[in-house]
C-alpha cells in the first residue's frame, strides 16, 4: 500500500452496522396478495413477517440499532416492542423515501454502516445477514453488497458503507440500477445471492412457499385457513350478469 493511501481495516464486529427497515401502511400493504387473502389476513401476515425480520437482526451479533421507518401506529408499537427504534413518516413518500429518512438518521446518529432490508422476508437467516455484514469494514472508501431477489429484477438487501454510498432505489429493476450506480461512481460492490433473503412474499407463488417452509409454525397457522375462507367468499359472490348487447340498425325478423 502507498504511503498516504493506508485504509484501518476493521473486523465487522468492531463497528456495528445500523439496520433501516421500511414498512408501508398495514392498509396499503400486500394488495398484489387480495385475490387470495382477506384484508385482515394481510394485515396479520405483514406483522408477522416483520416481528420475524426484525427477530433475525436482533440475532445477527453484527448489527446494532434497527431504525423501523413507517407511518403505521401499529407497525411501530410492534416495532418498539421488539426493541427496534421507529423514524415516524409524517408525510410517507414511498418505499424509497422511507429508506433515505432512515439513512439520514443513521448517518445523524453516527452510523458508518447501514443495511437496508424490507419487512417482507421471513425467510432470510441470521447467518445470511452475518454474512453480508462480516465484509470487513474500511475507515477510508465506499463500498456496497447488493442482494438481488430470486424471483425478479429487484433488491432484497443492500449494505452501504458510508450510507450514503449509492441512493437506494427498491423496486423493479433495481438490482441493476444498484450495480450501474456502483459502477459509475467507482465503488467496491460485492453481489451476494442468499436463499433465503433472495426470496420476498409478494405474490401467491411466493405464500405457497412461505407456507411450505413454515409448515408447522404456530405463527403462520392462520394461512391455510384464510386462504380457503377467502377462495370459499369469493367463489360465493353472485357474478354480475352481462347486460344484452344492442346492435343498432338491425332489425330482428
């Protein structure tokens, strides 16, 4: 190494890394899941993915704060209860105007590190999250781990160092836009592909393999029967009848 070019590297342990989990409004949440949930059942699924994405980062020896972004009383009552600190939205500005009000108070708050994880996988394990915070940490320099989701173009977690190292930017083709941003400003970026944190609840694919991973968990008990309460209602509502159509200028015999 150069003089004038020498870097403290720093075991992951050493400086915690501060977590910002953005959850929407338990009424706006999951509407992609409404042909096969009942509103209450979505409401109960979002609690309970995020009671257990926030139990797998108090796991993680790495991370320190959790920042829960939201607008939602009771996301943040949960929130609070689970030990995590809640950043309220006065004005929510969607998923990424959520995540950049979280990285500003991190960064307020002195955080060197930030991991930016959605409220909706469940399945992810500590062991994954340890593994993308064990990248050693670097006093001088910016540098990313993107985690891509499994099933499409977006990103299911992003690690910044310092937090402001890219503009998060969540949603379709994100992944991508992640790595363009990184390249373009000369960034070190490692992309990691996890199984379980790959993998987001977003549509009814996605249940029919959250339920088969959870099978036997007293927490996700309630699908099974919410699914077929909401196919059972569905089916029983009367279909509207077609009004006959008129043809003008013809005449019947």
């Amino acid at each position: 190494m150069q003089d004038g070019q020498k870097h403290e590297m720093r075991s992951a342990n050493d400086v915690p890394v501060w977590a910002v989990v953005p959850v929407k409004s338990l009424t706006r949440a999951k509407t992609r899941l409404a042909g096969v949930l009942a509103p209450s059942a979505r409401r109960r699924l979002v609690l309970t993915m995020f009671e257990d994405v926030l139990a797998i980062l108090r796991a993680t020896p790495a991370i320190g704060s959790i920042l829960v972004v939201t607008a939602d009383r009771l996301v943040a009552l949960n929130g609070e209860r689970e030990g995590a600190r809640i950043i309220p939205e006065d004005h929510p500005a969607g998923l990424n105007g959520a995540l950049r009000l979280g990285a500003v108070h991190a960064r307020r708050e002195g955080a060197k590190r930030v991991l930016f994880i959605p409220a909706d996988v469940p399945l992810a394990t500590p062991a994954e999250i340890g593994q993308i915070v064990s990248v050693p940490y670097r006093s001088e320099g910016e540098f990313a781990v993107i985690v891509p989701a499994q099933a499409s173009d977006g990103t299911n977690a992003l690690l910044l160092s310092p937090p402001e190292a890219l503009a998060p930017n969540f949603g379709q083709d994100s992944f991508a836009m992640h790595c363009r941003q990184a390249a373009s400003r000369g960034l070190q970026a490692q992309v990691m592909r996890l199984k379980g944190l790959g993998k987001d609840i977003d549509e009814p694919a996605d249940l029919a393999a959250l339920m088969m991973v959870m099978r036997g968990s007293v927490r996700y008990a309630f699908l099974p029967a919410a699914l077929r309460d909401r196919a059972s209602r569905l089916k029983a509502r009367p279909r509207m009848r077609a009004a006959p159509e008129r043809v003008t200028g013809v005449s019947e015999p």
